[in-house]
C-alpha cells in the first residue's frame, strides 16, 4: 500500500522532501499540496507529477486524498497544522521547529496525549546522519569512556537579510540542541550565550558569529559555535570528547582533487546537499513505520523539549549570563 502524503508548505525544504517522496522514498506518493503562495504550489505539484493544488493546509489535511501530513511551512504556521491533523487523527511529519513557542508545543503535547498514541515526528534529520551515529556508537560502546564536552560547528555561507540574532538559536542551534540531547541522552537545564567578534561580512542586524555553551543534568557541556556567513561553504563538525579518546563526525567528501602535491576537497555549498541522504533517510523511516502501523521518527517531546531549550537561548543572547531551562513533566507517552 502507498501511504498518499499532503504536504503543506512547497518552498525550499518542502519541494526536496516532496522530489524524495516520489523518486527515491518507496512507499510513498504525494497526491496533495498547498501554500499560501499558490503559483509556488502548482509549481511544485507539476514537479511532483500532478499532485492536487489545495486552497489551505486545512483543507488539505481533511481530504481523504490524504493519508499522512508533511508540514514544511513557515514556523510560526506548525501548531495550527499539526494540531488539525491530530484532531484529525492522521499522521504527521513536521518540519523543525515543532512550534517556535514553549506554549504551542504544550498544546501538541496536550492533544497527542488526549488522543491517546503517537501521530507527531520531528524532522531532527541529524539523527539519521551516518557521521553523527558513528558519533553515537563509539559512545554506546565505551571505546571513549565517559562523556565530558560535545563541541560543535555549525557554518553556513550566507543568510538572507530577514535572517534575525534570535533565529541563531531558534533557526539554526536548534539543530545542535536536538543532537546534544539525542548523543549525550539528557535533557539540556541551563545556556549561556558568549557572543564572540563580528565578523566583517555579518548583517548588520545580525550578531555573526555566535557562541553558545549548554549544560545538561549532569553537567557535561555542549560547545556550538554558529556562523551564519561563513561564505566558504556549509560546515558542520562536532567532536564528542571522553574521558578515554574523542570520537568526531567525518563530513562526507562531496568531491576531490590532487594537482600540484596538494589535495584538496569540495566542501557542501548548502543544507540540502549535506543532509540529503539523512533527509531521505528520516522520510523512508517514517513512510516504512506508516506502513506497519507505527509512527517511527523524534516526537512531539523531543520537539517541545529543544524549543524549551531555544526559547531560553534568545533571552541569554540578551541576557549576557548563564539562564536555565525548565520542563513540564514528561507524559508516560514519551517513555
Ligand atoms: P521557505 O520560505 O523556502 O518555504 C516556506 C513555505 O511556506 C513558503 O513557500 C511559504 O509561502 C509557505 N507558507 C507560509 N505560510 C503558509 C501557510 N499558512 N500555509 C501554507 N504555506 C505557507 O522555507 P524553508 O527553508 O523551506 O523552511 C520551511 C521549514 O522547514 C521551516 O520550519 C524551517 O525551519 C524548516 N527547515 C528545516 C531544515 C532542516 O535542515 N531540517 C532546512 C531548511 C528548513
Ligand atoms: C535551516 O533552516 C536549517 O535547518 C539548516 O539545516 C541549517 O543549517 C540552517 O542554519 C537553517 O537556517
């Protein structure tokens, strides 16, 4: 059986998602689309081989076309979306961040325990990065002993000008907030934001780069120095340091020279380069565990708990001091 997704925002992410889904992802059609763009989604549905052109994400999420939701829309737009489609009852794969507010997220965590079994995943595609689970493995099997620091290195080559100082954290970080929590396997209680010298290529609006150091329950440190305008190429590099070696994430060599005695190699240009197979990897688990029944991806907990994080690392870009971070109890859902 192919699992008909719908999804709701065709920009850059939801168009990439929407080409996986029906050339390489198996199980899959995309037999819905809509945004508040509607030339950009009969675009991306003549793209996708026709998929129906819906008015609204509402809309679409009640059609019976539709089995399962993709929400690739702006951020502010997620809990509406992902809300209609637990009351619903269907499926749904949102794209980070689950909701850019602590009380949103509350509101999905709410209605998913209220409907009683999972239907929410979290598109945290790290996870599904081979060099950042080689990172995990060499943990789990105590080659490097007990974990200390995580440093982590998140560049990009520019950002557009509506690129704000607090989307450093809720934007970009909160990639390195999921991967610290999911490697080190606790939750994340207090940030600190460091900022260092601009650098001359910054926004003018915008703190570039910047430096965060996170500490979770048991006081080990999550390094994450983001560059918003690193202009060489999209890098990101995180070492995981033990108290018997390091283990640190390979970036995949996209491409390679040797002329002169020198070797050099390409470096990713963008995000959909880099994380592509993690990306197709994140979409193939869901659309397989959706055809035996499951809902198989990071949850709605792990959604709300790196917004929880994020929420409090704008207010130390502000700040200038070491704030900590508070949970609501995690419902036995989430076990
Ligand atoms: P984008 O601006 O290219 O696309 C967003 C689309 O949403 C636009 O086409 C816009 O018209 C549409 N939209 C806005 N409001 C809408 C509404 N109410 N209903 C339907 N459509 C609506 O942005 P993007 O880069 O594709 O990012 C989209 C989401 O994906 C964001 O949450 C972003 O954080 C996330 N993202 C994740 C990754 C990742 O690495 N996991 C990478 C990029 C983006
Ligand atoms: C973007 O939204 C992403 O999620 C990318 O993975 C990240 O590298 C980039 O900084 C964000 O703006």
């Amino acid at each position: 059986m192919s699992i008909r997704v719908g999804i709701i925002g065709t920009g850059l992410i939801g168009e990439a998602h929407g080409r996986k889904l029906t050339s390489t992802i198996g199980g899959s059609s995309v037999t819905a689309v809509a945004d508040v763009q509607r030339g950009r989604a009969e675009e991306v549905a003549a793209v996708l081989g026709g998929a129906k052109v819906f008015e609204s994400g509402l809309e679409l999420i009640e059609s019976d076309a539709v089995d399962a939701v993709l929400v690739t829309s702006v951020g502010e737009t997620h809990a509406e979306f992902v809300l209609a489609c637990i009351a619903a009852g269907k499926p749904v794969m949102c794209e980070k961040p689950l909701a850019p507010t602590v009380a949103e997220c509350e509101r999905i965590i709410e209605a998913e325990v209220a409907h009683g079994s999972r239907l929410v995943i979290v598109g945290f595609m790290r996870r599904y990065d081979p060099g950042y689970q080689q990172v995990k493995s060499a943990l789990e099997s105590g080659a490097i002993g007990e974990p200390l620091i995580l440093h982590n290195v998140h560049r990009n080559p520019s950002v557009p000008e509506s690129y704000t100082s607090s989307m450093t954290m809720t934007d970009s970080m909160i990639h390195e907030v999921d991967v610290s929590r999911w490697l080190l396997g606790e939750e994340l209680t207090a940030v600190q934001v460091i900022p260092p010298k601009r650098t001359p290529n910054a926004l003018p609006h915008l703190q570039d780069p910047q430096f965060a150091v996170f500490t979770t329950e048991s006081g080990l440190l999550s390094t994450v120095e983001f560059f918003a305008n690193a202009q060489y190429g999209y890098d990101v590099r995180c070492e995981l340091v033990g108290s018997l070696g390091t283990s640190s994430l390979v970036n995949p060599v996209v491409a390679g020279a040797v002329t002169d005695g020198t070797s050099k190699e390409r470096v990713s240009t963008d995000w959909r380069e880099r994380f592509g197979p993690a990306y197709a990897a994140e979409l193939q688990t869901w659309i397989s565990g959706l055809e035996r029944g499951e809902t198989v991806g990071p949850s709605a907990w792990e959604g709300y708990a790196a917004t929880c994080v994020v929420q409090v690392g704008v207010q130390a870009v502000s700040a200038g001091r070491r704030l900590s971070v508070d949970y609501m109890e995690r419902p036995g859902l989430y076990e």
